[in-house]
C-alpha cells in the first residue's frame, strides 16, 4: 500500500509499544553487531516533530481543503501573503521553509485560480512579486478564524505556563539549536 496514509495516534501507551517493539534485537540471537548504531525513529526529536507537525497540518488542511480545494503549499502561500503582501516566490520560500519547486506549483495553481496576482516590481522589472486577489483575500479572511480557533483547541491542553515555555522553547531551538547543528 505504497503512498497509503496510515493514521497514527502518538500516546505514552503507543510510543511505549512502539518502542518495545522497535527495541535492537537480542545480539546472541542474530548477526547484528555490538558495534551498529541503532537510531530509535520513536525517540528521535526531528521525527517526532515532523510526525505531530504533518498531523497538525493534516487537521487544519481540512479546513481549507474541504471548503476550496486548497492543498497545503497553496494555503501556507496565501497565508504569506496576507501578512507579506508584495513578496516575491523566492521570499515565500524562505519564510516558509519550503521547496521552490513546491512554492512555484502552488503559486502557478494560485494564478490560475485567480486567488492570487502576479505584478512586475517596479524598481526592478526582472523581479516579479505576488499579492492576494480579491477572492484570495476572501479565502484567507474566511479560514483563517478557523485555523486560529483550531490551533486555540491543540494548545488547551497545556497551562499558560507551559504554553510560554513551549514559545521559549521553540524560539530557542530555532535560533541557538539550529545554529549549533551548523557547527562543525
């Protein structure tokens, strides 16, 4: 069932299933050597994050997805540029973390769906720079309440205090961590 979504609930009780089930293999009983390194994808915190990260998006894509047909690039691009309007592809890209080449589909299906437009810039006529149409605008102002009040029911279960951490935490990691994973 390749390209099959299989939904995956992460609790203490499946994580710790999972991770028993996931456990290196008894040395005496295989060929596996002391000497591998065995990565526990449970535990690992880039999977983690990217795991809750997609399940997260994947609930908020209804929103939109449902009502519009938008994908996710497509949503995260009108987001932008409610909030950047005038930005180029390039700088959605870099705001977004996301791949050129998936921010040049989304922006061309935009386009052509008439949520976005596309002008020359005016210093620099080379440069072309994208701006919510109209009934972009009504996409945006129409699922965005939305995307807060869900996102507002995801951070209910952590106390004001954990929430502010949660932000320290965030910003430190991708600020100082990352920096740091760039060391040599």
């Amino acid at each position: 069932m390749q390209g099959q979504y299989i939904p995956f609930i992460v609790t203490p009780e499946t994580t710790s299933k999972v991770h028993r089930s996931m456990s290196p293999p008894d040395p005496a009983s295989t060929s596996v050597r002391a000497s591998h390194v065995l990565l526990d994808l449970e535990q690992f915190l880039p999977y983690r994050l990217s795991v809750l990260s997609n399940r997260v998006s994947g609930n908020i894509a209804k929103l939109y997805g449902d009502r519009y047909g938008l994908a996710i690039p497509e949503w995260r691009v009108i987001t932008i540029l409610a909030l950047y309007p005038g930005s180029s592809a390039s700088e959605v890209s870099e705001r977004t973390a996301m791949d050129k080449v998936a921010v040049s589909r989304a922006v061309a299906r935009l386009l052509e769906r008439g949520f976005i437009k596309r002008e020359t810039h005016g210093d620099d006529r080379r440069r072309s720079v994208l701006a919510l149409s109209a009934a972009g605008f009504e996409v945006y102002e129409t699922i965005a309440p939305l995307v807060i009040e869900t996102t507002r029911k995801l951070m209910s279960v952590l106390s004001e205090d954990e929430e502010q951490l949660l932000e320290k935490l965030i910003l430190r990691l991708a600020g100082e961590g990352l920096q740091r994973m760039g060391e040599a």
